[in-house]
C-alpha cells in the first residue's frame, strides 16, 4: 500500500519535473520571452539570491566561453562569478577591440584582411565549451546589421551550442533581468509605477539597455511609461502596448521607480537619423526637482553613468538609489540564465 | 594459491606499468618523437576522447603556465580546456604582441629597451608553475634564429620545467598529433594515401604547421606525398624519406587524406628567399576538379583557411570535409600531451 | 581529573586562537604593520612553504578580484598562484594600461572622457568579490597624489571589502615580506647586516620598493643601512630611524645582504625634484669589487632588473645571488597575506 503510494508520488514528481523542464529548456537568452514565467525566474533568482553556491554540482565538466567584441567591467564580472557560482569551468576570449574579422558570404576569394569564414570559425570554438556568451555592441553603420543582431544570430544559428547575449546591438537581457529582479525586491505596492527616462549624455549610444528594460517591463506586472524627446522613439518590437509621454514632468508623477538612460536616436520615424544625438537637452537630467513629483521614487540605472548629464549627485547618492543593488544583481540574473541553460544541456 | 596468483598479477601489471612510464617520461614535447610510440599515443588519445575527465586527478595542485607570444584562438581554447581536463590550474600570459624585449647576451649594459635579462625572467615565470606551454611564431627576420627555435629552446634549457609547444617557429606537434588522431579515426584503409598540398594564400606564412604534419606523417602508417610549386620545398629534417611531387594533379591521384596549407619559401635551395612569396598561383587552390582525382579523399586544415585561395567553399563544406572534428581533436592531443608532462613530473 | 585537564586546555587554545585572531585581524595589506608580529608571520611563512595547499578550504566559495592598473608578469603570476593554494577563485581585470578613467569629484558635469564615477564603480567591482588586490603605480605628476596612495585608498574607503597592494605608489609590501622571508631563510648570523643601494637606471623609477624594503628592515631582527647618492632621500616615513650612508663602499663593509635597486628622486629635499633621475652614476653599480668589502654576501634585488646598469652578470649569476629563490617567495608572501584576509572574513 505504502509501496503503491511512492509510486503515484514518483509519477506526481515526474509531471511536475516535466513541466519545469520544457520552462527552463533554454538553448538562447536574448529576450524577456527566453526566461519563460517570471514569477517562476524570479523566485529561482531569489533562491539563488540566499544561497549562490546552491547549484555549484550542475556545471561541473561544464566549460563557458565568454566572447567580448566590446569592453566590459560588469558584465566580464558578474558573469565569470555567476558560471564559478554553478561549478562551471570560464574560458575568457578578448576578441581585438570590436573587430570581427570574420568573412561571411560564400564564393569570396579571401585575399584581404579577413583571414577566417565564420563558418569554420564559430564551430570551432564551440567545439571547445558547453555554452557561449557573447558581447557584441550595435555599430550604427546599418541600423539593418544592428537590429537583425547580426553576429550574435551567427552564434546562435552556428554554434550549435545554447548561446546567451552579454550585450548585443539591440538587447542586454541580463541587465533586464537584474533589474527586474531589483524592482521586485524594493517594490512597497503589488503594481508599481515604473518610468524609463531619456536623458543627455555627449556620446551616442546603443540602445540595447531601453530595449531590453522595456521588453521585461512590458511582461512584467507593473504601470509601465516610457518619456524621451521626440525623435527618441524605441523600436516598436520592444515599446509594444506601452505607455509613451513626451513631457518627462508629466512622466514622472507618482512614479515608484524611476530608470533612468541615454540612448542615441533609433531610427524608427527617420531612418537616416539611426545612431545620432538629436538633443543634449540638460533639463531632462533626473535632479531632486524630477524626483519630488514622484511617490518616492527609487531611482536606477544600468551604470555606467554620467553624472549631472543623466543624473545629479545628490539623487545618484540618495537613500532611494538603487544603482549599487542592482549591479550586484546581475551576478543573480547570470546565475539563473546558466543554471537553465546547464539543466538543458 | 589464489593469493599468489594476486602477486604475480600485482607483479605483472607493475612491469608494464614501468614499461608505458618510460614511453611516457615526457619533459618536452616539440616534435614526433616526443610521443613515443604512436600507436600508444593514439590508443591513450581516443580513451581520452571517450572520458575527458578520466585523469582528472592527475593535475590536482598543479598549475600550467600558458605564454603566449603570438595571437591565438584554438591553441588558447583547445589548451585551457585541455588543462582543465586534467585537474591543472592554468595561467595564461599574453606577452605584447610577439615582443620579447628580454636580452640574451651576457656583458651587455641593459641601458635600452630591453628590461630583463631570460636568465633572470623565465626561472622566475617557471617558479610559479609546474608546466609551460610556449607560442611563438616564426619571425622571417633570420632563418637561423627561426629553425634553431631560439625562444622555445630557451624555455626549455632555463625553466627547468617541462615545456611543450603551441606552435613555434618550425613546428606545430600539438596540431600534426590532432590531425594524426583524425586521420587514425577517419581511414577506410590500414594504410591510406596522405597527401600535403601547398596552397595560394596572400600572406607570408611560417612553415610550422606543414614542418610537424611532415613530421608526423613520416612516423605515422600512411603513404605520405608532399606536393608544393619549385622553390617551396621544406626543410629535409621534417621531409626526411617522404616522396615529393611537383606535379600537384599527379600527387592527388588516389589520395585518401588531402592535406591543404600555404607557406612562404623555407628558404632551403636559396636561404635569401626564406620568408618571400614565391607563387600565387591559383591553380593550386584545392576544388572539386583537384579531389575529382581522389580516392573521395578527405580534406584536411588546420585553420584559420582562407576560403578561395586555398580551397573552395563546395570543397570544404562537403561531407568529406573534416576541418571542424580536426580542429575539434586539439583538446584531445593536448589532454594527452599535459597527461604525459603530469606522469612525469 | 584527565577531563578537568583537558578543559583547561582547551580554554587555554582558546585564549591563543583570540590572540591570534586579532592579530590576523587583516583588513588591508599596504605596509609592514598590517602584518602585526613578524616572527609569526614568518612561522605562517614557512609552514605554507612546506605544504602551500594547507590552507586549500579557507578559500572556498571566496573570489579573489585582482585589478591591474600597470603591467605585472611576477606580481601576475604569483598573487593568483596564491590565491589558488588557498582554494579561492581568481578574476583577473586589466584596466587599460594605467587609464584610471574615473571622475573622483562631485558636481562635475561629466561630459568629458571620464566615463564613471569612483562611487559607483568601486562598489560595483566589489560586490561581486570577497577580496581586492590593486595595482597601481606612481605617476609622477603629483608627489601629493602618489605618496597618499590616492587610488589604492579610494578602493579602501569605498570597496567595503579587504584590500591588498599589488604594488602601489609608494609601496610594494608583497615583495618587501618575500624579501624578509629569503633574508630569513639564508641569514648565517642572528642580526645580519642588510644594505639597501641605489644603483643606476636608464629610466625614472617610482620608490615603491626601496620604501617598503625599509619599512620592514626597520622592524625586522637586522643591522639596516641605506645607501644612495645625495638627493635620493626616502620619505621620512619609511626611513624612520635607519642609518643612511651617502659613502656606497662604507655602507657595503661586512654586509650580509646587499639589496640594489635604482629609484628615481623622492622629492623629499626639493619637492620639485620629485620623479627625476639626479643621477646615471656607474660607480654605484654593483660588481665583484663591491661584493668584497661585504662579508659574503647575499644578492637580491626584485627584478626585472638591468645588467651592467644595477648589477655585474658576474654578481648576477654568482652562488649568493638570490634573485630566483627571492622572486619564487612572492607565491609565499602572497599566500600568507590572502590567508590572513580569508580568515578575517
């Protein structure tokens, strides 16, 4: 009879172990939709959170290949700690400052300076590892090249190994996650209020951070706003149904979360303006007089940051700011998307 | 009675356990005959290819020292994880970009660009680790500085640690055992036709790679052919009795492994030539016509390949085409490489 | 009554492990006095020696985070061969060759090249690390900046995490305690006499390692004498009460240990000398007719060093060089300090 009842309890654990598995059979991490529910990532985040080492037995014999076409402090970081967290073995690749040197068309006679095809080249160094991360920034010199993710889809589409972005030309999908992890560890309300800021910085930059916030906000249970000047506009593919308001003050008005972030024109109502600077307007830098329209709102961001372009001194060290918790939090979102995609190997 | 038989066992597997110690008592390993045997040396690679991890105890607390003279991808990736395999922990040491500004003559004041004498920096570097992999390319300055393999040698003759190469300026033994294994695993016939191609390629290239496949090959069971336009003839110490052929249709003929590399002149009938580019000749790029010749040989590289001029895209993504698995066999040679050092110590 | 003893005993381990305790209390590692009792740390010294993975547990789950501000090939090597012994995990950070791009002020607009602010990026470096090790150099722009040891102390104050010097402006205490442990080991008197010369050096050279040389000679068992041409004075600080001998060929009479190393002006009589070299005088260096008037001593220097400018070859390569046994104790020194930071944790 007792002996019966395991039986049923091993089937029940069975179904229940099935159901987890097609969830967390991650092969790439390139958007919020990779993570599946997240609810069920959040609370392996914060189970990670309490105990790093928890799944250190999953990634042994398990080697992970970092490729930077970009710097990287945070991300070279808390991605190394997040692959040792699981027992994984971490190869680092520096590939020469952004250049990919890589032919990718058939019937070239390779006489110039690219002195590999990609098809020989990403296998390759699959061959050597178990799962691949890979930082390559948008290049503004086509915003097609920059919004098709052109090599990380080489990655992916050649590897044949689970790939996951560190940062790609439209996407940074760990930081997403980190900060989605943020918010709902501070959040004082079910639903909160969340707004992502434009705001002034001197050089043009990708727009792979609001993307991917807008991306997680957008599946996440929050009131989601996004202000910037005109011309600002995100791709339609991550802004979807949310809210757009140009009138920043507006914006903010009873806001719980403030996010804010500089990013170059995307090119979706002109084209020929993908990667450019439209405005360097210093009142939309998020100073104490932004901050007190909102419900005490906490205030973040992907850091680097430019002070007193992006934000002012006194904000970015207020009790409310969150940028240091939220940096730690990528070694949690790092942990989560390895640990899936060790479980799916 | 059983007892004894025990002892006589004992006895007996401790007598070949002498036996493979001294085949494997490996303190360099630059060239063919570092391996011993090569039928030991195979059957220990493909036990290494079906575990990996099998002497994973074997570099507990010992740690490999990786310099790096030169660039690299595969050796850098292949090598590591090789290392790791075994237990061993690896340091690598990217030296500026093939500078070695270490003085080697005694009585000189070091009042220049030079700030360490290798008496001093290499028993330093070797203090700290237990095994040494060295890379350094050929530097086409001097012949006799190249074929003398000045800075590998000094490795070996000041560290006082075993050494093995990751290419040097003549030789490449971690790539030639790596397409031996492949070879071994591919063959349709005990003894089959290997033929070393040169090809066009728009750079000056060292003669490494061909320098250790000649090598191996002339140790290895095959019917070896190397093939390569007047001039480009390699050095007699690795052509040794190998037939070459002029004639590359005629070479081709029958062929069951096809060999393609490029490589500058060896400077062997005219030392004043050592370095240049003698030919492009585009006839030589390996296409279908050249393996219609074949016995439906397989194609060989060691990579990185200039697609076009040393063999055509139809060539090297056919199914006979094995430049991933070789490539992908590295870990292997080097595993079993780093398992002998480990023996040895 | 066996019981009552064995009570007692443990009490008295106990009160031996608190006193312990807090001397290993190890926060920082800058200077000879975060090392608390000398002859103990030597003890901690040589017991790792004889066994360097004793400790292999304490590291556990700990990561080591090593930031390079300045190139290191010794310093590289055996701070993360000590942070292996002790079982911890290494990252490894190059920040680019001594840009400390940082905006250190507040209410600066940063529009400019400085693309972070310490007060972020510190906190971040260290969320994802348990322990820090910095290097970086004198600048020699400012005596100001570099004898407050303006970087290494923004990492203390704002890391929040133990920090130890990889060589600093002004300092170099890694090098200087392996320097205490060889003079340790080979010392054939109770209180040998130790010199520490100026020699000549074709470029400007910081005073990180002659003040820390001193610093701990003032508080080991030795007869200490500082030797250099006038207008090489080491900061008072590190000098304290050590004899100063401008006569070279005095100074080296019955010397156990001579310690050359060159050092360009310490600005401590003429600020505005600070960082130039004053002299290229080729007397000082150090040949066999120096080495006479010394009581056979001992060679050392930290290397790299410059033959025929600090040191004959003939010195160099003698029996009592000690440049190789001294350069093989920074694994130690390093091993030791780690350990103390492990156990503070």
């Amino acid at each position: 009879m007792i002996f019966l009842r395991k039986s049923y309890l091993k089937l029940y654990i069975c179904c229940i172990e099935l159901f987890f598995k097609s969830v967390e059979n991650m092969r790439t991490y390139t958007n919020v939709f990779d993570l599946g529910d997240l609810k069920t990532a959040l609370s392996e985040a914060f189970e990670i959170k309490k105990d790093r080492y928890k799944y250190e037995s999953l990634g042994k014999h398990k080697t992970c290949l970092l490729i930077f076409f970009n710097n990287s402090l945070r991300t070279r970081l808390s991605t190394q700690k997040a692959a040792r967290n699981l027992g994984m073995d971490v190869i680092v690749l520096d590939v020469n400052q952004g250049a990919w040197k890589l032919e990718t068309e058939r019937g070239v006679v390779m006489d110039g300076d690219k002195s590999e095809h990609l098809l020989e080249a990403i296998p390759v160094m699959a061959s050597y590892c178990d799962i691949i991360g890979v930082r390559s920034f948008a290049r503004f010199e086509n915003r097609e090249d920059d919004y098709t993710e052109k090599i990380l889809n080489q990655f992916i589409q050649y590897s044949g190994k689970p790939v996951f972005s560190m940062e790609a030309a439209t996407g940074h999908p760990l930081q997403a996650f980190a900060d989605l992890i943020t918010i709902e560890e501070y959040k004082r309300k079910e639903r909160p209020k969340v707004v992502l800021t434009w705001a002034p910085h001197p050089r043009a930059l990708p727009q792979a951070v609001p993307n991917s916030f807008a991306d997680f906000m957008n599946e996440a249970d929050v009131d989601f706003v996004i202000t910037h000047p005109h011309g600002y506009e995100l791709d339609p593919k991550f802004v979807r149904g949310a809210k757009v308001e140009y009138d920043q003050l507006k914006a903010f008005e009873g806001a719980d979360f403030i996010y804010a972030k500089n990013w170059a024109c995307p090119g979706v109502t002109n084209p020929d303006d993908y990667g450019k600077i439209l405005s360097k307007d210093m009142s939309w830098t998020v100073d104490t007089a932004h901050m007190a329209l909102t419900n005490n709102a906490f205030f973040m961001h992907c850091l680097p940051v430019r002070r007193n372009m992006i934000v002012t001194d006194d904000v970015i060290e207020s009790p409310t700011s969150l940028v240091i918790p939220e940096a730690a939090n990528r070694e949690i979102s790092a942990t989560v998307v390895l640990k899936r995609m060790l479980e799916a190997l």
